[in-house]
C-alpha cells in the first residue's frame, strides 16, 4: 500500500505525472482509496436527455453504421480516408469520424466498428451541421481483446464499468486497468477494525470493500462496500476527536465559581429584559463547566440575533467575578469594536472599574485592536497586566507577545471558523494554567456536522429568539427576467428612509475587478457572470447621483482606516446616515435597531449561510424587517435556487443543510476548517449521518477499554497518521 503509485503504472512518464500532480495519488493505497463517483452498466444504452456543447460525456452505446469515405488532402493532394461511425445511444445519436492516411487503417476502423456492437464511449460533444458529434472518442468495445493502450479485456468489465474522477490528459480507464492491477498484485489489504468490531457492525473485509467498489457484481455490493470504507473514516475521525477529548479533559483548570453578590448578580438585576429559556438553560451548561477543575471547551452556535453576546458576557463576568479575566476575540476590527460599545453600554457603570463614577462591583473593560498606536495600547496592556482590567475585547492584536495577563481564565472566540489553530492557542498559552474556552458561531450547523467538525467540544445551541425581534421578508428581485424591478429597489429604499428607518445596501466587491466577500472563498463556482459585479465605490456614486440623491450614503469595507471604519458606524448607530453601502464587514455583530431593509446586490454571489447572517442585520429593533435579493442569475439555475431556498425559509439551520447538499463540507466550513482541498475523503456529514454516529458509539468504547489502542495497531496509526496530516489539522481547528 506505500508502494508509490509508478509500480502499477505501465503508462509513459506524463500519465504517471498528471496522475500523481492532477489527482494526488502518490501511493498504491491512495490509488485503490480512489473511488468511482458513478457507475455505468454495461448491458443497457446510456440514457442521453440533453446534450450541451463542449461538455465531456461517457456513455454505453451500440454502433448503428459504419461507412468508409474516400477524399483528397487539400494540403497534400493525396488520397485520405475518413470513417464515420453512428454511435445510437437511449437518447441522440451521436457521429464519430476517424481519419487515416492509409486505406487499411481505414478498414481497421470499420471492422473494429461493426454494426450492433456495443462499447463504452467518451468524448467531449459537439455539433456539426445540425448533427451532434463525440470528438476525439475514446472507447472500451466489448468482445474484443486489447487492441490498443484504451482496451480493457473481456474478463476485468463487469456489468457495472466505474467511472473516476479526473484530471485532464486521464482517462477513466486510465485508472481502471491501474486500479485492476494493483489489487491483483498485492499481497494483502490491511485490516484497520478489529474482528469483533466488524463482526457488531456488519461490515465486510476491507480487501472485500476494495474488490466490490472497483469491481461490482451489482449496486448490492457497492453499497456493502461503501458502508465499509465509509465506516473506516468516521471512525478514525472520532477516535481523533475522541483522544482529543480525553486530553483536555486531563489537562486540568482553575475552577471558575463566581461570587454572590459581585459582578454577575448587579448585572443581572439591572438587565432590561427577560434572559429567553434557552439562554438560561445554555448558561446554566456553561456555569457548570466554568465550576470543574478541567477545562471548558464548548461549542455556543446559535441563529441570527439569538443572544449568544449576552450569554458569552454573563460566562466572563462570572470569571471576573472568580478573581480572573476573560478574553473576547474577533475576528474584525468593526467586530471588535462593536463588541466592546455594546458590552460597555450593557454593562454601564459597570465597565467602568477604577473611574470615577464606577460602581463598587464595576472592572475595565478594554479594547485592543491592529490599528491602535503605541501610546493608546500603553494603558489597556498595564491593566491587563496588573490585573486591574477584568476584560478585554480585541482582534489578533491580543495575540501579540507584548500582551501578558495578571490571570486569563475564560477565552471567548466568536466566528471561531475565522482564526486557525495556531491563533487560538497563540491566546490560550497566555494563561498559567489551561483556560476555559467558549467559541461562538453566528453559521448555525447541523448536528451531524458540529460532532465531526467540532466533535472534540460541548455543542450548546440557541434556537430561541429573543422578544422584540420582528419577522424578516425577504424577496428574490430576479433582474435576468425583470430589469427594470431595480427601479422599484431604489424607490423602496427611499420609502423606509421616508419612515424614518435605514438601509444597508451590500455588495460583493469593493472597486473594479478586485475580489471582495462572496467572490471569493466562499462564492459558489458556478453561474459565474459576465458581466461586472456590483463594487461599492462605483454603487455609492451611482446613487448619490440618481436614485437616492439627497439621501445621507455612507461607505463602508475593509481597506479604510480603523478609525474611519469606526466613525462611520458610529455615525450610522447613531441614525446619521440613511443607506450604509458596504461589502460583509457587516456580517456578523453589527446591531443597528433603526435597519430595517438591506439590499443584496449579486446576492448569488454569496453562499447561502452568508445570506442568512446578513440578512440578520435588520429587523433587531421590534420593526419588520426586509431583504431584497437583487440578482441577475436565470430561472432554473443553481445559483437562483440557492436564492430561493434563502427566501423561502429564516431557518438557519435548514439552509445550513442545503448548503451542505449543494455544496462540498470544506467549501461550507471554509478554508481554516476544512485544511486541504477537502478533508472528507468519502465520508459526507448528513448522507453518512448514521455511520457517524455509530463510529462515535464504537470509539468511545474502544477507548473505554483499550486507550492506546493496543489491541487494534493499524487503527492506532491510521489515527495517529490523522493526526498528523493536514486532516489533523482541520480537526484541531475546531
């Protein structure tokens, strides 16, 4: 299985490199690992129900006619062949033409296409005088032995031919001959699960699981097959998590019990508002963790303006109140700084430690953020040292090394998706003895998703929407079948501005052709226009001139300076500005009560989780709230069924499945999460949610009974393995 990949590949130096560059294979394991995405079955015609130009097709047919043509080279004047063959298919046929400079090659062509033969072809399709072709085909005939570097023999095609996945210059049956061979030769398939385990669970061998997914005698044996190799990675990935649970649990903290009567309770008692029950009952969890001598590694996800601030701030005050301090990361400094003018005016008198009229209870509450010169970084990080500010609120700025505290107990991380490993424990090594951890995220995930992404935290979710959170409706504005509804926009924006309310109006990019927010990372790859996308420097001078002169337009993105970032959404907090234009700075944190609309502008450019958090920006003040759509994309079209699916529904955690099923876990999760291209090599989060599940129940049975694995050696370095690769990595980033 550690063989490299060239000791089963007869093919020139170029196969073996675009083999091992275009689809990573470099061992013989990493060959068999790399299964079929669908099968074709050989005894029936491919069903063809629409063809497109240009698009790469692999289809069983059976040769209608074959004809031999003669004619001259214009380029050379001499005699040349053509053979042109009828390819029927349970669908369009399809004409493929070869040509030959000699007559028997010529006649080599027509007698290795008779007519009624059957084969598997592949091509890319064309048209040609109203006729569709299959250019440069390439084909598997049946009942014919090797005839050239593209045949198979009769004895390695099954009823049911897998078709791979792959890069340009391989072929399926590239890795079909390569994928056969390899399993003949070698001696043995490791076995990662202990008999009994397979025994429980049902399993078939995995040198069985191999045979049946290259070689299927039916879709009976795929299924067995896949069961198996699906099962092999969910349970190393639990057991990886698993292990990783044991370890922080060994680790040990300060208990952090709070005090009667200090900080928490005058908060408590001056707080405006009933806590909603799943706020209570969340933080009842975390009180507990915050109460153990382990510490806390939880999970807080929770939808759109949910309260998941005011449960992280209830956990850190309970800290301060232990005689400890708490961290709050964020990923942004408008994050940040909203975070910290929010906090500070919940807590009023209270924020104000060591001021003159503080309350008795009161501690500092701190800002630290990148753009901050060295003379307003002086003070915060004094107190922080000393001890004398409880909290602090600020961005990667704390994890430089001139930031030192007297006593960190709690670290809270919000967008935690956002910061990579090596960012968290940047901040968590700034503690004497392991804090308690809390990590918040607004992208509401399924469960299924949260045990093998986050499995090695608590999951506590809100779903419970604070009182005085209005309706949200939101509406697709479909500009490829009405151009003209922008006008309508316009005019609606001016309505709610007449009311007395404001507006965001978002868009993907920043200026020009540059790549901002949903072009980007997190963008769907598909539908991609031809057209420019909206830029907030050309939008904000479109409608100060036409459709919303007179209006009070701000601007807002990433590349202004702090400081004018941070004016201007004081500005706009404060209902001096009308129609904030930005990119998705304004995603996450920014409350505004007197927003009630936000304009969407190429909204199918950005993922459908995305969406959903941007349109939680606006109905947060008891005042319905609307999101127009605004998009270019056709009926029918991926892109616009994402749109509707948004529109549709304001359950998070509904659209967070549909963003699972029309899009890849790593591409959902994104980067920092999903380490390499993807980290799920055959395992899908919902499909596989039952083999998830029944991975987890096995492994943490094994390591009841057997912790280092003993009794299971390959299973022990498969995880280890894990561990150590870029999978590991991913894990750890949750």
């Amino acid at each position: 299985m550690d063989s490299p990949v060239e000791s089963v590949l007869g093919d020139t130096r170029t196969k073996v490199d675009k083999i091992v560059k275009g689809l990573r294979l470099r061992t013989v394991g990493d060959l068999v690992h790399h299964l079929p995405r669908r099968y074709v079955q050989t005894g029936e015609l491919t069903t063809v129900d629409s063809l497109q130009d240009g698009e790469l097709l692999t289809v069983v047919g059976q040769i209608g006619e074959t004809r031999r043509f003669e004619y001259t080279d214009r380029r050379t004047g001499r005699t040349a062949y053509r053979v042109d063959t009828v390819l029927r298919t349970d669908g369009p046929s399809l004409r493929m033409s070869f040509f030959a400079k000699k007559a028997h090659m010529a006649d080599w062509h027509v007698r290795r296409l008779p007519t009624g033969r059957r084969g598997i072809f592949q091509g890319k399709v064309g048209r040609f005088r109203d006729e569709w072709q299959l250019t440069n085909p390439q084909m598997v005939l049946m009942g014919t032995e090797g005839e050239d570097s593209a045949q198979l023999s009769l004895e390695t095609l099954g009823d049911l031919y897998p078709i791979y996945p792959l890069t340009k210059g391989v072929d399926t049956w590239d890795l079909q001959r390569a994928i056969t061979f390899a399993l003949t030769v070698l001696d043995e398939v490791p076995e990662l699960l202990p008999e009994a385990v397979r025994a429980e669970a049902g399993l078939v061998d995995a040198g069985t699981a191999l045979q049946w997914v290259h070689h299927p005698l039916d879709h009976a044996q795929v299924t067995r097959a896949l069961q198996r190799l699906r099962f092999d990675e969910a349970i190393v990935t639990q057991l990886v998590l698993a292990r990783r649970r044991r370890a922080l649990a060994a680790l040990g903290a300060r208990p952090r019990t709070g005090r009667s009567g200090g900080l928490l309770d005058a908060f408590a008692a001056r707080l405006p508002f009933e806590l909603t029950g799943g706020q209570r009952e969340v933080g009842a969890e975390i009180e507990d963790d915050l109460d153990r001598d382990r510490p806390m590694n939880r999970l807080l996800q929770g939808e759109v303006g949910s309260g998941k601030t005011l449960v992280a701030l209830r956990a850190m005050l309970r800290v301060v109140d232990s005689g400890a301090q708490a961290a709050l990361l964020a990923p942004t400094e408008v994050l940040a700084q909203q975070h910290h003018r929010s906090i500070t005016a919940l807590l009023g008198d209270l924020a104000a430690g060591g001021l003159l009229g503080g309350a008795d209870e009161a501690t500092a509450v701190e800002l630290l953020t990148g753009s901050m010169g060295r003379t307003q970084r002086r003070g915060p990080l004094s107190r922080l040292a000393s001890g004398e500010a409880g909290i602090v609120i600020g961005t990667h700025a704390l994890l430089e090394e001139a930031v030192s505290f007297a006593d960190l107990g709690l670290v809270v991380v919000d967008e935690q998706h956002r910061f990579g490993v090596e960012q968290r424990a940047a901040l968590t090594d700034k503690a004497g003895t392991p804090p308690h951890v809390l990590v918040m995220t607004a992208t509401p995930i399924p469960r299924t998703v949260a045990m093998t992404v986050f499995g090695d935290l608590e999951v506590s979710t809100l779903t419970e929407l604070p009182a005085g959170r209005a309706p949200i409706q939101t509406t697709v504005v479909p500009l490829a079948d009405a151009p003209r509804w922008i006008d309508r926009v316009w005019q609606r924006v001016r309505e709610e501005v007449e009311r007395g309310h404001q507006v965001y109006v978002v868009c993907p990019r920043i200026s020009g052709d540059e790549p901002e927010a949903g072009d980007g990372a997190d963008a769907p790859d598909d539908d991609a226009p031809d057209r420019p996308l909206a830029a907030v420097e050309e939008v904000v001078e479109e409608l100060r001139e036409g459709p919303l002169t007179g209006l009070r337009v701000a601007v807002l993105h990433g590349r202004l300076p702090a400081d004018q970032k941070d004016a201007t959404m004081r500005a706009f907090t404060a209902g001096d500005v009308d129609v904030l234009v930005s990119t998705t700075v304004i995603e996450v944190g920014v409350d505004v009560a007197n927003a009630t609309t936000m304009v969407l502008l190429d909204a199918d450019r950005f993922g459908v989780s995305q969406l959903h958090q941007l349109r939680g920006r606006v109905g947060r003040g008891g005042l319905p709230g609307l999101c127009l759509l605004v998009s270019h994309a056709e009926v029918g079209s991926p892109a616009r069924g994402r749109l509707e699916a948004v529109a549709a529904t304001t359950d998070g955690f509904e659209l967070s499945r549909v963003d699972l099923e029309q899009r890849r876990e790593g591409d959902v999760l994104g980067a920092h999460q999903s380490g390499y291209y993807s980290s799920l090599r055959t395992l899908r989060v919902l499909r596989d949610e039952e083999t998830i599940l029944a991975a987890r129940r096995v492994g943490v049975d094994l390591l009841e009974h057997d912790p280092d694995l003993l009794g299971a050696p390959l299973l022990a370095a498969a995880v280890d393995e894990m561990e150590r690769s870029v999978a590991g990595e991913f894990v750890d980033r949750s």
